[in-house]
C-alpha cells in the first residue's frame, strides 16, 4: 500500500480494465458536451424502454444483493456466512433465480443496492451493501458483470417487473485520510491545549486533550487543519490510499480523484454532540443552520467522503456515471441515497438533466425517489418542490405510524390524520389543537417528470410518497414489538401495518423478507440471508438452555404449528396474506390511484372507538374504505356519541369485507350528518377491513 498526496500525478488510479470507460469520458470531456440533451448515445448502447404507465400502479420490493440469493460461486471471494459485516455471496444471477418467487408473491418491481465497485473493506467491515463507491463506472465484482446486470433487468422486463438503481451522489467510500500532522501517514494522536500533538500511548493526563483520527476527524466549518510542533498550519492536506489489493484506491471518474472535489470538512458530529450547534439535546429544528451547515458538509459516519456537489465538474461526473448505467442497462428508475445531506440545488439540476437526457433516449416515466432520513415533514417536503426529485421515503409517517401509533396501544389516531394533513393540507387540525394545516409537499409535477397513467397529467410529490415499514437502515418491524405481546399480537400488528400500507395512496415498497418475518434488529442484524437456514430459525428454551429450533407454521389452520419454515418460503401465513393484499390493490384502481378521504380518527385512547383509523380511496366511480383499530385492548367501532361515519356510499348499500369474506356491512341514512350514507364497522383489535361494493 502506499499513499497518494492529492495532485500527484499517477493515473487514475482506477486499475486495469476501465479504458473504454476513460476512451468514453475523455470524448465526452474533449468535446466540451458532458451529456446536453442532443448528445446521441453511443453506439454500444441499446434502446431504452418505457416501462411504467402509472407509478402509483407499481409495488416496489427491496432487495439487498449480497443478501438475497447466491448463483454464482465464481465471485464468492473473502466471503464468510457467519460474520454479518462480511459479504455473504448474493449476486444478480441469484436474484434472477428467484424472480418466479417474486412474481409468485405479486411484487411490481424490485430496488436492488448499488451496483457500483465498492472499497472492498474498511477497518474490519465489507462493503457488501454497496454503499461505499469506488468507481462509479464499473460494476462490483462480488454481484456480477455488466452482461448478469442487464441479463437480470432483461428477464425482470420480459415478466413485466421494474428495476430501480440504488445511486450514491453525496459521498465515495472512506479513500483518502486528513494529514493533520503532515507527515504522508495516517495516525490517530490527541491535541492537547495549544495545539501541542501528543501521539496515543504517551499521552499521560489526557483530561484536556481531544483525540483525533485522521481518517474522521470532527466536523469544522473552515476545513480540517493542519498541526505540526510549531502550531496550527493552514488547511490539512489530504491524501487518498492506494492499496489496489483492496480496490482502496483513488475514485473514479474525474475530477473525483482530486481533494478540491470534496469538502474536506470532517465527520458530521450534530448527531452525537447537538450542543456544538446550540440544540440542549437533539431535536434542532431542521433549518437550523450548524445543523444544516453539518449535515450537508460534513463527511457521513464511517469517514465516507463529502462531495463538493456545488461543483459544476463534480455534478457533470455523477450525472455522466448515473446516466450511463441506464443507457447501458434500462433501469426504470433512481432511488437516491443520503439526500438531506445534498444541497436541494444539486437535484434541481441533476433530475431535471437526467429527465432531458432518457427522454432524448425514449424513456419516460423515469421515477427518482430519495432517502431523507428524518421524521420532519418540512424538511421531506422541502426536497419536493423545485425540479428535483419525484418523490421521497415517507420517513415521518415510518416515524409516526409504525413506530409510534402501532407499538403503543390505542393512541389517539388523530396523530396520524394529521400526519397526512402536513401532506395533502387540512382545514381544521384533526386532533382540536389548532386551525387550518397547509401542506409543506411540493404540489407540481417536474418536467418531463412522471404522469398520471389515464390523463398524462404530471403527478406530484403528494401523490406519490414512497411508503415503508421497514428497509436496511432500521430495524424490522418485528423487532421493535415490546416482548410481553403474544406472537399472535405481533403477527397481526405487523399484518395491520401491511395492509395499511397497501390500501393508503403512494407507492408501497416491502424490504425482502418481511414476507418470511424475519425480525432483525439494528443495522447488520436486518440484513438477514434469505437463502440460509439460520435466518429461519427462532429461540427456544430446552435441556435447561436456550437453544436455536427452526420456525414452523400452521398451514392447515387447526391451530397447530405442523410445517417447518423453508427458505423462501411460500406457504407461510404472512408470505400469503401480502399475496392477498397485492392482489386485492392491483384488483382495485382506487386503491392505486384514488384520493386519500380520512372518515374517521380518535381524539382519545379510549370509548368506543378507541384506535380507530378509518379512510376512503376514490378514483372515477370507485370507492374502497378501510377501516382499521390499533387499539390492543379490544373491539372498537365507527359509532361514538351516538354518531356513526359519513361514508361514500349510499343507504342501502352493503359493503363486503375483502379480507374476510363473511362481514358484509349495510349503509343506512341514520346517525351521521343529514344527505351522506352512514355506517357502524365494529373491527377487532389490531384488525383491519378493505371494505367494497362487490
Ligand atoms: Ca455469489
Ligand atoms: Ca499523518
Ligand atoms: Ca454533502
Ligand atoms: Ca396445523
């Protein structure tokens, strides 16, 4: 190994092999182009399709590559099964093997984890999740070459199902160290009082000193400093590894190989030290400034290095790389990593380029969704106007639903009325605190940006949420259910939480595997390998231990467990019930495309609708009303004070339950306010009703 002062001049660094990638840009970059509009695609490329009609028609399944399904034991190097920060040996050709079960359980389309060449390990950790770039031209060895990439979304087309690009724009893996002390090497030391640098191990009284690592150093707003024995010595020099043994080399491609490409600030310490930004404990506002100044700056835990996005070179790099692997591949669309921690300006130009771009191409429809990692609806909402992204994860409703309304028992649903309030506006605060609530969601579409499947009228941010319950960041739902509830109470919540997600308006998105209930915990623990037994497996106490047994399931319903759980699994009762409900949403426009009503919310924990959340979905002629109650403690009704719901239906009319055939519901003209159709559902604990005219 040895190390690479920005500046110096050997190459790119990028290893054999990537010549047509360098021949490209260079030709690109000579010409002056860097991708406008009428550049024509080059040769090489194949035609690009238009996959998607409607997005609100699609349902996205998450799948993380190493963790999915190994088909190919060519790429299986420096993989160990039973360490879970190692990779685990999945790859595109095992994804393609199990398309049949994908296509069995309905799923729509799938988000596969970056494709890029990663720095293969860092400080003892892999790069199996594939968020750690290196190249942003070359595939990752360990997942296939780039004819598995484009034979996996060839066959995903072929069956009707979309593939989505997981794409990194704010940061590159941990390849270049901060050389505090100047000396070429990386050291970690500590600074006592006046700058004075004490190296670790000679340290004697270390109360006043602060430990540095030069790898990720703490955030400063003037860029890292330099120390030497004389004191503070201008800006730190910074200086990329290069140990190609572990593709830790320079990134590519340029100018991403140069330190003026970065912001050279340091690692983002607000998370861990709110005080540095004058917030008591955290819980800045999301406009706070040093917050923001941090967030946006800062290099992300695990000393992966902030692009300088603001940079014209920077910006043409990511969107010639990002462009050309849906060039080459005919991916359907983007999801977009770490976005609050990028200037919304960036998106502005980059998602509006890359709609101009595959247009010129014939591609349409192309949905670009990010990761804003946070529960405050006015920063997700800020990163929907403008001409950026589509749409984003819809973090505050993770938050407030399935983290907060479904683990407690019965809280007031008001909570989450209002939750949807601050997306699609409200005229009256749901919960009686308040007056009107304005949306802080973008309410344009983008140019060229996605459309409604009937009108070809642009759809906005507001229309399109991505929903989740759970993805690789946080832990499973399962996980998080407190231990005194019964399995029969964790399965249903977790059913609850399914169904709400499959019937609310936006685009739901299942993480692999919690079809097969897997309960992970935090971050490597819900990243489970599906393909092997021990992922099946449960604890049980037994011989006066506590031991692993396999899980097992009760197929015939006779409330006896009688099956043994299988890897991908297809009989299990959750594997089934999501099979139901992507059945019933593609069954049933308006629960695609319909409006969201709200009919009924709880303003208390308790009386006779306690935990009732009941809303309508409504598209042309059709309405669908679900009704669902997060209440633990039992049956719960749409009737309190004497008043029952105003629903959209007529007197008269009766309303089946598609999820249990047998509850048939009547609409009668008593009890609600006078000229609307009224109706008592009584839903029991941590039930929900798809309620339809059928
Ligand atoms: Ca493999
Ligand atoms: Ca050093
Ligand atoms: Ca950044
Ligand atoms: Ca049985």
């Amino acid at each position: 190994m040895f190390y690479k002062k920005a500046g110096d001049d050997f190459g790119t660094g990028s290893g054999a092999g990537s010549y047509i990638n360098r021949i490209e840009y260079l030709l690109i970059a000579v010409m002056g182009l860097y991708f406008p509009a009428c550049v024509s695609p080059p040769p090489a490329f194949g035609n690009l399709t238009d996959n998607v009609k409607d997005w609100r028609d699609e349902i996205i399944y998450q799948v993380m590559i190493d963790r999915f399904a190994d088909s190919d034991s060519s790429n299986d190097y420096n993989v160990n099964l039973s360490d879970p920060s190692a990779y685990h040996g999945g790859d595109w050709k095992g994804l393609i093997s199990k398309l049949d079960y994908l296509q069995t359980l309905g799923i729509t389309a799938i988000w596969i984890s970056p494709v890029v060449r990663n720095v293969e390990e860092d400080a003892g950790f892999s790069s199996y999740h594939g968020y750690w770039a290196q190249d942003l031209t070359r595939t990752n060895p360990h997942f296939g070459d780039i004819s598995a990439l484009k034979e996996l979304v060839d066959d995903a087309h072929a069956r009707g199902i979309k593939v989505i690009l997981d794409i990194v724009t704010n940061h590159v893996g941990q390849v270049f160290f901060y050389d505090i002390n100047k000396n070429g090497v990386p050291d970690e030391f500590f600074i006592g009082q006046g700058g004075k640098i004490i190296p670790i191990g000679q340290e004697g009284d270390t109360s006043d000193l602060v430990r540095v690592t030069e790898w990720d150093p703490d955030f400063n707003i003037n860029g890292i400093q330099a120390w030497t024995s004389l004191g503070p010595s201008g800006e730190a020099p910074v200086v990329f590894v290069h140990d190609p043994s572990i593709d830790r080399v320079p990134p590519y491609p340029p100018p991403l190989d140069k330190a003026y490409a970065y912001n050279r600030k340091g690692r983002v310490t607000v998370w861990t030290k709110p005080q540095v930004c004058g917030c008591e404990s955290w819980g800045c506002p999301w406009n706070n400034k040093c917050r923001r100044e941090q967030e946006v700056l800062g290099d992300f835990p695990g000393g992966l290095k902030d692009l300088d996005t603001t940079r014209q070179d920077v910006r043409n790099a990511l969107f010639w790389s990002y462009s050309r692997w849906v060039d080459i591949a005919d991916f359907d669309a983007f999801r977009i990593d770490t976005l609050k921690h990028v200037e919304p300006e960036f998106f502005d130009d980059f998602c509006h380029r890359m709609r101009q771009h595959l247009a010129a191409r014939g591609k349409h429809n192309f949905f670009m969704f990010g990761e804003a990692f946070d529960g405050d609806d006015n920063l997700l909402g800020s990163y929907t106007k403008g001409q950026g992204v589509d749409s984003v994860f819809y973090f505050s409703q993770y938050y407030t639903v399935f983290r907060g309304a479904l683990m407690g028992d019965g809280q007031r649903t008001c909570e989450i009325e209002r939750l949807h309030c601050r997306r699609l506006g409200c005229i009256s605060d749901p919960c009686g605190e308040g007056g009107a609530i304005a949306s802080v969601y973008g309410d344009q579409g983008k140019t060229g940006g996605v459309t409604d499947g009937d009108t070809g009228d642009p759809l906005n941010s507001r229309q399109v949420a991505v929903n989740f319950i759970s993805n690789h960041d946080v832990g499973r739902l399962l996980f998080f259910m407190p231990g005194t509830w019964s399995e029969t109470t964790k399965r249903k919540t977790l059913h609850l939480a399914l169904a709400y997600m499959m019937t609310e308006d936006g685009i739901p998105c299942l993480y692999y595997g919690v079809e097969q209930e897997f309960s992970g915990g935090n971050d490597p623990a819900n990243r489970e390998t599906m393909w092997d037994p021990a992922s099946y497996t449960k604890q049980v106490w037994k011989d006066g231990r506590w031991q692993d047994a396999r899980r097992t399931y009760d197929s015939d319903q006779d409330g006896l467990d009688d099956t043994v759980w299988l890897p991908f699994d297809t009989g299990n009762p959750t594997f089934k019930f999501i099979q139901k409900l992507i059945r019933i949403r593609k069954d049933h426009e308006a629960l695609r495309r319909g409006n969201f009503t709200v009919r009924w919310s709880t303003r208390t924990a308790d009386g006779p609708d306690k935990g009732i959340f009941a809303f309508e979905r409504t598209y042309h002629d059709q309405t669908m009303l679900i009704v669902m109650n997060l209440s633990l403690k039992g049956e719960s009704e749409t009737r309190s004070n004497a008043v029952s719901m105003s629903v959209n239906f007529s007197p008269g009319q009766v309303l089946t339950d598609l999820l249990d055939p047998g509850s048939m519901f009547t609409v009668t003209d008593k009890g609600c306010e006078a000229g609307n159709g009224c109706l008592d559902v009584k839903v029991p604990a941590r039930g929900i009703r798809i309620l339809s005219l059928e």
